[in-house]
C-alpha cells in the first residue's frame, strides 16, 4: 500500500514516498489516527541534501521488515525541516533536552497529542557502536507504550515544561549599555579564535559568516584586530576543500579542524552568507583575493542553483551514485591524464597538493599548495582558468548530486541581499539582472494578497507559509534590492510584508514567534539562537531598526531595543552563537544614517543614470533612490526631498536631520 507522501513538493518527502513505511505528511490527520488507534508517533525529520538521513533511509525505511513492524506499532509522520524548520526546532530541542546531542536524521517519539517522550538521531540496522538498532528501539518503545504508559506521561510533562519555560525570554531591568555588550562579546569571540586554523571550534568547523560580518563591521569603525581575526578566517576556508576551487562556492562544513575535507552537500544559505562577507572584506581591504572568492561564490551560485523563473534552489545533494563527495574527488591518473603534457601537469602540480595516497579515501580534494597561495592577489590567472575550464569539463560528463530544487524564501531573501550589493558596488550586470530577476520571483510567484508570503515554492506551486526568518530576510532583501535601484514597486510592497509580520508572528511580551498560529505545534517557538541561518527574531529586529531609519518610526526602534534588552545576556556569553543579535546591537548603536537620491523624470540630464550610486562602502547608510515616479510611495525620509534643475540631487541625513542637498556626487563619502 502506498504511503502519503506522493502528493507532497518537497523533493525530501517524495524521496520517501515509495517507502514501505506508510509516511504521513505533517497535519492533523496523522495525529487524529494515532488516536484512533491508541498508538504512539514515530516522528523522522531531515533533508534532502542530508547524507546519513539518506544511509537510514535505505538501512531501514526500505527494509520491509523494519516498515512492518513501524507500521503495525506506530504511526509515522515524515518531515523536511527546509520546509518547516519550526517543527524541527521544537522536537530537535526536546531530544537535545533528553540525550545533550541532536542532530538529523532526527528521530522522536511522540504521544498522539504530539507531546515528545523519547527520541535520538541515526539508528544503525544492527547494534554497533553502542548504539541499539532502530528495530530493538522500536520494540522497546511499542512494549513501553503498552506497559509503561505512566512513566511517558511523566515524562511528556517533565519535557513540555522545560520546553515552553524556555520560551520566556529574560527581562532586563538595567538600561541598555549597547556599546558594553558589543566589548563584552567581541573579547570573548577574539579569545574563543582558532589562531591556527582559523574559525571557532575543532572538527567538525562550520563557517560562520553572521561571526565574520560583526568582525568586519568593527574593521570599519576602526578595529583593527576585529579585521585581523576576520581576514585570516576568510583567507583559511578559501584554500581548497572547504571551498570548491573548480566549480566555485563552498560545501556545508569541514568534517577536520584545517577546512580540508567537507561534507560535502552545498546549501544556498551558506553560499548567499559568504559571498556577501567576502563581498565586505574586498570593499573594506581592496584586496583582490575576496572579490575572487564573491565573484567564483556568486556565479557559481546563478550557474548551479538558478531556476528558470529567477528563484533560487535549496541545496545540493553530497552524494552522487551513492558515495559521498564523488562529484568533487579527483584520482591521480585523472589528472595526469587531462594533463598529458609534461608542462601543464609540472604547472598543475606547482598550483596544487596532489599527495599519492589522496587526501580522502584515496582521492584528492583540490587545496592550493602552501607556496602557491598567494591571498593578497587574485588566483583566477590564466593558468588556474585554463586549469579550471579543462576540469569542469570533465566533472560535467561525471553523475551529478541529486539537487533539492524547492524554493526557500528566507534563504532567498539572503541571497537578494548579497546579489544586490556585489551589483552595487562590483557593477556587475549580470548580478543586477539576477537580484532583478529574483525580486519580481519573491514579489509575484512567493506572494498573496489571500495568503500573504509562502515558505516554499517548487515547480510553479507556493506550498507552505511563510515563519518569522522569511519574513525579515525576504524585507531586508527587497531593501538591498532598493537600494541598487529605484523601483516603484519595492516600498509599497515592502511595508503589506512588515505590516503583516507584525500582524502574524509578534509576541504580546517581547519579541515575535517562529510561525504563524498551527494547531498541530504543541507550542509556538520564539527561539533567539542563531543556528546556520540568523534567528528570525534577530533579522526582526534589524527590519524594524531600517524602519526607524527610514520611517521615523519610533516605535518600532523601541521593539528593538527591547529585543536586544532580552538577548543581551545571552548575546555576552555566546556571542558566535547569538552573532546576528550582535550585529544589531552594532546597527542600534550607530546613529540613523540614510542618502536620498532624488532622480528626475526621464533620468539624469548628464545621462548618470548607471554611475549614480556612491561607491563609498558605509555598510551603516541606507540608500533611498526615488524618481518622480515613485513619490507617492516612498519612505518617510525621502519625501520633499525632490531633483534640482533636472540632476540627481543627493540628501544626506543623520539622525533625521539633512545636509544641504547637492548634485556633486564626489560630495558623497
């Protein structure tokens, strides 16, 4: 019999739809069942590009044994944590809560009423490692299920109380020192630095661009040793390994300490966050080295992950023909063979470490040797491109990674902001035709006037609706998009968005829910911490401090502030953990900063209409152009503010107060 994922988008649950397990999409009906039936919830949740929710799969949802047994004893829901990261976040807090690890595939057991009272991660198919095998947990929570119904119920409660007390955010009573949390936090991220290898922690390493983007936000007030820290971090994971030197972009993390040998799966959060970061340390630096890791990180981001109708895919797979990583792996008599000739191979082997017995399994992740790496120049010579060009060819005639091609709004939100800065300051068209491309994709093809903003989007299908962190990072896109060019239809579209977080996700005490009103969440989340993505709360805060800035609004400065008020603890103790809040504790303590550029009908008399944006990096400054065309729909501060004598007049204010207007763009800095 046919389980229920077959009616589904998401390319994660369809993979599991000609599973024996009879899956249940998440809903009502599955609990409603598990009811009926007097049954416990087996709860499974990963993703598409996840390898080990791929090895359990196959260990045991295919295995007809294993599925009989679930299906007789349980009822079993299926879900992609892309798609519904809310979910994840309760259950992936309560097995934390219960076993101090988490991870996917997760795997949680549940009361009918959806209430956790055991769970883990992978569950091989025999016993190893000290682990049971998922068939020896599934017969000890059926027999606990008869026997031991008392003992769950106390559990369930234990758990559900630690978990809704955790959503009470601290109040704090002192005023806000903003200037003490940022000293505070930076001195702590300086000490936890990996000097070696760059980065915080051992193995595995991920990036953390949010971490990076407060280093060099520092670095333009001055901080020298913020831009030390930043730099040497940003130069370590753009080696080779971590970084994938042929085809461009970056893999999720790095399974070792030195950035070598990723896991392998590529998501487009990772690749939008740090294309912008090393977009801000060329703009800051000048050094060509950054602007060569944005630009290789970008096109191969538009190349790889583009669809058709302008959005974004979620991810690629780290698999192909089921080994992990084959994609991307080279053998020695590969390489000797594309570079048959003596010199090439000698010039090949110069620019790369190629050790005989590889560095992964045998085979070879491409990393610039230590004489080789030069990171204060560009590495794309012609030799590296001859090199490159010559290997893509061959990877593109290899099986290539399954790709997750659902459309994720906040992760597209992401990727507009650093599409329309590198089209900014780069002026590169191609990046200007493609955050063109992916605003109108946001605007018309993730949106309602019924329904509001949509989480998801495959294959010309919206599919479920929009959490907190879209929201924010959809707005905060659509105003970098603004900022590169004035469109009459950002701002009005821009402000039904704010209205409506503020309408769907605020919290009656501080802050806002992860998700809109579900009655199948035991609870709404308001989780704070950043995770691989900034907290939707975070992103929040920082739409409603450029909406101070831009709107005069007041209010919405004081949301944020209070905001802060409840993280600032947390935000000195575990500042890499909470970095995106640090970052809007930096924005809070500048004071507003915007440039109106006011262009007159039928464009600039001197024809500037492509050189009128200042290239002056001040990552602090808003940008409002506005046309006659677009004053009846403009931010506060950019009206009556209009062109004089048919030329591009530029308004600079300060906390709300404006300079003398002027039509000399070198008087911008």
């Amino acid at each position: 019999m046919p389980n229920l994922l077959s009616s589904e988008s998401s390319p994660y649950l369809l993979q599991h739809a000609s599973n024996p397990v009879f899956w249940y999409p998440w809903g009502e009906e599955p609990f409603d069942q598990a009811k009926k039936e007097n049954k416990p919830v087996f709860l499974s949740i990963g993703y598409a590009a996840c390898h080990w929710c791929h090895v359990m799969a196959h260990e045991s949802f295919e295995n007809p044994v294993v599925a009989d047994f679930l299906n007789k004893h349980f009822i079993a829901i299926k879900v992609d944590r892309e798609e519904r990261p809310d979910i994840d976040s309760i259950y992936m807090s309560a097995v934390v809560h219960m076993t101090g690890q988490g991870g996917w595939p997760l795997s949680v057991f549940l009361t009918p009423e959806g209430e956790p009272f055991f769970g883990g991660t992978y569950f091989p198919p025999e016993p190893r490692y000290g682990m049971p095998s998922f068939l020896q947990v599934l017969k000890g929570i059926a027999e606990a299920w008869e026997n031991s119904r008392d003992e769950i119920h106390a559990v369930t409660v234990q758990i559900k109380t630690t978990l809704v007390s955790a959503l009470d955010l601290p109040e704090k009573d002192d005023p806000l020192d903003l200037s003490s949390i940022i000293d505070q936090s930076l001195l702590k991220m300086r000490n936890a630095y990996d000097a070696h290898n760059g980065g915080w922690g051992t193995a595995p390493k991920f990036p953390q661009p949010m971490a990076l983007e407060v280093l060099l936000l520092k670095a333009v007030e001055g901080d020298r040793e913020s831009q030390k820290l930043a730099e040497h971090n940003l130069q370590e994971m753009a080696r080779g390994g971590m970084m994938d030197l042929i085809g461009g972009g970056f893999h999720r993390y790095s399974t070792d300490a030195r950035w070598l040998v990723p896991h392998f799966e590529k998501m487009l959060y990772d690749n939008a966050q740090l294309a912008r970061v090393y977009l801000m340390a060329y703009l800051q630096t000048g050094n060509p080295f950054y602007r060569a890791v944005c630009e290789d990180t970008l096109d191969f981001v538009i190349r790889e992950m583009k669809l058709p109708q302008g959005g974004y895919m979620a991810s690629l797979d780290a698999d192909s023909e089921g080994e992990e990583g084959k994609y991307y792996l080279w053998r020695l008599d590969e390489i000797d063979r594309a570079f048959s000739e003596t010199s090439a191979r000698q010039a090949f082997s110069q620019l790369f470490d190629l050790p005989q017995q590889g560095n992964f399994d045998g085979k070879i992740i491409l990393r610039f040797k230590d004489q080789a790496f030069n990171p204060s120049a560009d590495y794309r010579t012609d030799t590296f491109r001859e090199f490159r060009q010559k290997l893509l060819e061959i990877r593109d005639q290899r099986v290539k990674p399954h790709a997750d091609d659902k459309v994720i709004a906040s992760w597209n939100g992401l990727l507009l902001s650093a599409l329309s800065e590198a089209a900014r300051y780069l002026e590169n068209e191609r990046y200007d035709l493609a955050a063109g491309q992916l605003s109108k994709f946001l605007m018309k093809q993730m949106y309602s006037a019924d329904s509001g903003l949509y989480r998801t989007w495959r294959e010309g299908v919206p599919g479920k609706p929009a959490l907190l962190e879209d929201y924010a990072a959809v707005i905060l896109g659509l105003l970098a998009f603004n900022q590169l060019r004035a469109d009459e239809s950002i701002y009005p579209f821009v402000s039904r968005l704010m209205d409506e977080m503020m309408a769907r996700f605020q919290h009656p005490q501080s802050g806002f829910y992860d998700s809109q009103k579900d009655p199948t969440l035991i609870f709404r989340g308001r989780d704070i911490q950043d995770n691989a993505l900034p907290s939707g709360n975070a992103l929040a805060a920082q739409v409603l401090l450029a909406f101070f800035t831009i709107d005069a609004r007041d209010e919405y400065r004081a949301i944020a502030q209070d905001m802060l008020g409840a993280a600032a603890d947390l935000v000195s103790k575990y500042p890499t953990s909470f970095a995106a809040w640090l970052k809007t504790a930096l924005i809070a303590n500048h004071a507003p900063e915007t440039l109106v550029i006011s262009i007159p009908t039928g464009g600039d008399s001197q024809g500037r209409n492509r050189t009128i944006l200042p290239k002056t990096y001040r990552p602090f400054r808003w940008i409002i152009q506005v046309t006659d065309q677009t004053r009846d729909a403009i931010p506060e501060i950019a009206k009556n503010k209009p062109s004089q004598n048919h030329l591009t007049t530029y308004y600079f204010c300060e906390n709300f107060v404006c300079k003398v207007p002027t039509v000399d763009i070198d008087q911008i800095t």
